[in-house]
C-alpha cells in the first residue's frame, strides 16, 4: 500500500518570541516493512539533521529573529508492506524500555489491572488492549498531553496517547520493554485522526505492535514516525521559547493512498 501524506502545523503566537528551537520528529526512517519513496519538509528555515538517542531522525530547528508565528510542512509517499519485521537497528538494549517515566509510572490500580493479564505470549497483552479500552473509552478533549497513565485510567477516558502510556504503564510493572511508537494511520474514514500513537513490545527477539486504539496487531496502515519511552521522547514536534506570550496552535494531518494504489 502506498500513503501520501501531508502534515502542516502552525503556531501562532500573542506577542514576539525572541528565539525558539523546535525538535521535530517528522522523517520516517526505513524498515522491513516501510519504504520512503519521497519525503519533504517545508520549514521557515534550514534545519540541522541527525540521530537522536532513540535513532529516530530529528531535525533541529533554530530560529534566532523575532517572530510570531512558525509554519511546519512535511509531505511525501511511503510504501507499507506486509512484512512483519521492524526496524533492525538493536544497538540500544530492549531492557532500556522497562524503566518507568513521569507519563508512565503505575500505581495500585494500573498494577492490579497489569497483573490481571500477566502471562506469557501475546494473547495476553491483546487482553489487555482490550482491556484498556473497554476502561477508558476513545473521548477527545479530556485529557493533554502533560496527562499521565494514572491520571487518564482514573479519568476513563482517552485518546491513543493516554491508551499507548497506561499500556506502557502496565507492560513495564510486569517487567516486559515496551516503547511509544508515533507516526500516521490511514483510515477510509475522513474524520478519523490521522496522526496517531501506538505502542510496541519486545517478544520473541523483536518487536510486536499494539494498537489499542484501533484494536489491532497488524499495523497494515500505520506509518511509524519515532519511538521512545513516552510521547515526549516520540512526538513530531516539540520545542522550546523565549517570549510570545499566549501560544495557539493548529495541526492538520492527512493520510490518503495513492491515485495508483485508489485504481488497482
């Protein structure tokens, strides 16, 4: 299957900001199962290029001149296979993704509902997807992005960042790596958010999707972008400022399959 995607995301701010970096997570990096045919970032400036701790591609971002408003663009064409395999770069250990982090600590309730499922094989963790969102059901507008697992399980209510950290949350208290996965996902439905978090988990000597917003292991029609040990390793964009005063922001994000691929 072959994704076109375009992703624009404009801050706009209440005063002049003197200076701000934004790191910017926005580059899929090849794999078994993606192919990159095109890809390109439209920014107000020239942005440095490299590796973070995690091997994801990130692009650093400097604006040094005042400025009220940021512009990010990023389009290209990508080919998802049916290959099961990931990335195949292991120089980071799985074991790093056991550690527990401020939007993925656990507590009593989120161990009592880890150890309800503990187990081995991937049925187990499929029921505790299942699990999860039977809890706190799919709700925009509830939670943000400084929400952590134990916040947004008390709450009951979520979206596919607040599954991915409770899930993260339970993985880790039973002591499996598991890590944050961002990127897009393809829906025929055009109200269907096409930026999208999920997580993966180390089984088997490799790592195993899950999707516990959509309910599935097959991630047929997901993009991946970057992963880490929670959204703010793994986020596409995130920075930091001096001055501006009120922050307003608006992302749009749009998945589609290629004319080609539409006609087959």
């Amino acid at each position: 299957m072959k994704l076109s995607i375009e992703h624009s995301t404009e801050y706009r701010y209440s005063e002049r900001v003197k200076h701000s970096t934004q790191y910017l997570r926005l580059t899929p990096r090849p794999s078994a199962r993606q192919r990159v045919l095109s890809w390109e970032l439209d920014l107000p400036e020239q942005a440095d290029e490299g590796s973070d701790g995690y091997n994801n591609i990130l692009h650093v971002l400097t604006l040094d001149k005042p400025h009220q408003q940021i512009a990010l663009t990023v389009r290209g064409v990508v080919e998802i296979t049916d290959e099961d395999g990931e990335d195949s770069d292991h120089r980071l250990s799985p074991l790093v993704f056991t550690r527990p982090t401020v939007l993925t600590e656990s507590n009593e309730s989120l161990d009592e509902l880890a150890h309800r499922h503990d187990g081995a094989g991937g049925m187990q963790l499929e029921r505790l997807s299942e699990s999860i969102l039977q809890g706190m059901p799919y709700t925009p507008g509830i939670t943000s992005v400084a929400s952590n697992a134990r916040e947004a399980w008390k709450l009951g209510k979520g979206v596919c960042q607040d599954h991915t950290h409770v899930f993260l949350a339970c993985c880790r208290a039973l002591g499996m790596p598991a890590r944050y996965v961002s990127g897009y996902l393809y829906s025929k439905d055009s109200e269907h958010v096409a930026s999208h978090a999920w997580a993966e988990v180390w089984q088997d000597d490799s790592w195993k999707t899950f999707d516990i917003t959509n309910q599935t292991c097959r991630p047929r029609h997901h993009l991946k972008l970057a992963v880490g040990m929670d959204y703010m390793d793994a986020c596409p964009v995130r920075g930091v400022r001096f001055g501006g005063g009120v922050e307003s922001l608006e992302a749009v994000a749009q998945v589609n399959r290629t004319v080609s691929e539409r006609m087959q």
